[in-house]
C-alpha cells in the first residue's frame, strides 16, 4: 500500500502569511508615524514660515535662534527640549509660533508636519555628508 503525501493544514500554511503581513503592516504604520523628510517636508516650512525672524539676517532675528542651520538649532536645543513643540500647539497668542502679528502663516498641515516631526526626534540630516 502506498502511503499517500501529506498536505500541511490551512492553518499551519496561514501562519507564516499572516506574520509577514502583519510584521509588514507594524513596520508600515512605524514610517507612517515616524518617517518625515527632512528636505522635503520640513525645511520648506521652516524656510516659509520660521527664516523671516530665526534665518539668516542678524537684524530681524527674534530670540537669538537660528532655525536655518542645523548645528545652530542644535545648539539652542529648541528641537530637542519641548520648546518648539509647546509653541507650535499653544493657544496663547504671546506663546504660539509663528505670533499672530506675522505676515508668515503656518498653514494646519504644515505645523501637524512639524509637530510630528518634532515628536519622532525632529531627525536634521547632516548635509555635509552627501557633498
């Protein structure tokens, strides 16, 4: 009598499938929520919302920051300290970035962008290194 070949189960052909989905809608969700880009999607804001009174021109600087430069900003550790973030979401108009009196807008999305930005370790490539 031949002995006939055993197929595996459904289910044990299911659970390697459903891990590689699952690992990969985890890490999906993971770059969703951390993943920002730099280049793409921060320094633009930053340039159109922060450079008028924390860019390069010494006499309009607010605050004696500098949100132009990386090493400067670093330095000032407004990224790192909550600072930024609790100006970014304050409902006092004397706190809130960029202030009520500005000619600079921050549009919802744009400050959500920096907000989350801020919260996933506000990363600031070193553009030093790709020259």
């Amino acid at each position: 009598m031949q002995k006939r070949a055993t197929r595996p189960s459904k289910v044990r052909r299911l659970k390697p499938l459903a891990a590689i989905i699952l690992t990969v809608g985890l890490l999906d969700g993971a770059l969703r929520a951390g993943d920002v880009d730099f280049a793409r999607e921060i320094r633009p804001v930053l340039s159109d919302a922060c450079y008028n009174c924390h860019g390069p021109d010494a006499k309009a600087r607010q605050a004696d920051l500098r949100l132009d430069q990386r090493e400067a900003a670093l330095k000032a550790k407004v990224l790192s300290s909550g600072e930024m973030l609790r100006r970014l979401n304050s409902d006092d108009p004397k706190i809130r970035m960029p202030p009520h009196d500005s000619t600079r807008v921050l549009r919802p999305g744009d400050r959500a962008r920096l907000v989350q930005w801020l919260k996933s370790g506000a990363a600031w490539p070193d553009c030093r290194q790709f020259v």
